[in-house]
C-alpha cells in the first residue's frame, strides 16, 4: 500500500471522533454512533483507494452504510480491505469515560480475517510474549512465562480483562497468583493495543470479546511486534456455520496473528475520543477543536503520533447548537 494514505486515513478517523465526542456524557450511545459512522463514510468517499468493508457495521441489511461488503473511496486507487469500528466503545461515549476510539485496520485485499460478529476469546501481549504465550496454557502458566521473559515478577505484571460475569473465574485465578488486574466495562481495542507498547502500564489483554474488534486489534499488535492469538467463540449452530462461510473449516480453531492479519502490509489508524492509555481525548474550544491520533504501518514499522487543531469554521458550517 502508498504509505501516503496513512495520513488519509487519519483523516478519516478524525472526523468520526470529532462528531461522536460532541455527545460525550449525553447517555446517547446510538446517536454518537450515528455521528461517528456519517462521518467516517463521508471522508472514506474523498481517499484514493477502491475499497471494501470486511468488519463493519453489520451486513446490509442491518446498517445503512459502512456495512460488509460495501464498496468505499474514490474508486480510482488500490484495491484494499478495511475494517471499522467508527465508535469502539459507544457506552463509554455515553457515560463519559475513558477508553472511546474511532478506529480502522486496512490492507491488501484478502489480507484480514472476515471475522463473522460473534464473540472471541482473545490473548495479547507485546514482543516479551512472542512464542511464549498460548491460549490452550492456562492463565497461571501464560502470567508466568511473561513474567520471566520481561525480566518482571509475577506481581509486576497488569493484565487487562473485560468485567464481566464470564471472565470470575479466570479473574479470580489472576488475583490467587498475585498479579495485578485493571478490570475495563467497555472496548478492548485499545487496552489490547496498550499491552503492546513499552510503559502504557499494561502487560496482558486476555478475555472473552467481540471478534470483530479483535482482528482491528491483531493489526496493531502486527505493527509493533507482539503477540496474539484468538479462538471464535459460537454460540449456536448458526454462529458456527457462519464462521465456516467464512473460510474456517474448524469454528473453533486456533488462530495465531497470522490468521487473524495476513502478510506485512497492514495500516492500523485511531483517534482518540475520550482519554486512553496511549491519548488524551477530543478537545473542544470555540472554534478550534484538537484531537490526538496514532498510525502504524507494519511493513516499515513506523509510529506516528498525530496531534491536529482543526478549525471547524473553516472546514464545517458554523453549528447552532
């Protein structure tokens, strides 16, 4: 892929932050989200690539645009697959807490995982993992490992996992061996990107998640050298011969970072819309508004922290409320 379209895409996910964050604290998850997506589809029209929605929004009949299979840019450039998540975490939006991304992976067509939308158990730490983690260990082997080849104990070590009902046991196992645990209500994209980069604080992402996020994830795990695997989580009959129409012979397979994004070009781009671990947030003034934005690109490794003003009087209408 040009790596001029990293900036391109930054752009994009600028544009889904600054609308959603409008409605931060407001209680309105779906009307962020409806922001959010309007303005990632009308930006995605203005980018130089012929491309396709692997993970979106759900299929066509579900949502009136950036849907699965939909065709997006300006048809006149490469031909690319792209992955979106316009408001990961729309409660956080709504409540006014930390942890909200507007977020897209791309890459050479056929290059993500068509993951189907249906939970994944998931595994994520940076390069310290490589080859030493695995989700058929169990966890108190998995902390362990890590431990030893961070050159850390045990206790040093934080893992990342979704509060839910379904994760007590296991969060219960990590408390017995004494690591510490930073319990999320909401999104895991972010925090599994967090355990990739050197002193954001957090060591492990482990948990059960939507799969759609998990491949956005695995993009950026790719760029910056971690690890990560992933195992479809089916529900029903349904669920499981949807994964199989999608390519997986086994629904229950393991799969490794390479399954989940293939090759060495990919592009991984958020903006951050309420604060992260890596970002502060969407910043509102009179007329200037800043937001904070990362892109990785796996093939040269590069990250680059964007931090744009943007003067909405030039670029929008003046608004009336």
């Amino acid at each position: 892929m040009e790596r001029e379209l990293a900036l391109e895409f930054v752009r994009v996910t600028e544009a889904a932050a600054i609308e959603a964050g409008r409605l931060m604290g407001r209680g309105d998850k779906n009307g962020a989200d409806k922001l959010a997506v309007d303005a990632m589809r009308a930006m995605l029209d203005t980018v130089d690539i012929r491309g396709t929605v692997v993970i979106g929004e759900g299929e066509m009949d579900e949502a009136p645009m950036l849907y699965i299979g939909e065709e997006i840019g300006d048809g006149q450039g490469e031909p690319v697959d792209i992955a979106v998540d316009p408001l990961e975490g729309t409660n956080l939006v709504a409540k006014g807490l930390p942890g909200a991304i507007s977020v897209m992976a791309v890459a050479p067509r056929g290059h993500l995982l068509h993951a189907p939308d249906m939970y994944m158990e998931k595994i994520v730490t940076g390069p310290a993992g490589r080859g030493v983690i695995s989700l058929d260990a169990p966890i108190e082997d998995n902390l362990r490992m890590l431990a030893k080849s961070s050159g850390k104990s045990v206790d040093e070590l934080t893992a990342v996992i979704l509060d839910r009902e379904r994760h007590e046991e296991i969060i219960q196992r990590i408390r017995r061996l004494g690591c510490r645990i930073k319990l999320i209500s909401d999104g895991d994209v972010s925090p599994a990107v967090a355990a990739c980069v050197e002193g954001s604080g957090i060591d492990m992402m482990i948990g059960i998640g939507g799969a759609p996020e998990g491949v956005i994830a695995a993009a950026a795990v790719k760029c910056l050298g971690g690890e990560m695997q992933g195992r479809l989580v089916p529900e029903d009959d349904a669920q499981a011969e949807r994964a199989r129409g999608m390519g997986l012979k086994d629904p229950r397979q393991l799969l490794t970072l390479e399954d989940l994004v293939r090759g060495d070009d990919v592009l991984y781009v958020a903006t951050a819309i309420t604060d992260t671990d890596l970002m502060p947030g969407v910043q509102y003034g009179r007329h200037i508004v800043t937001t904070h934005s990362v892109v990785m690109r796996s093939k040269s490794g590069t990250i680059r922290y964007v931090n744009a003003e943007h003067r909405l009087d030039r670029k929008w209408p003046k608004r009336t409320s």
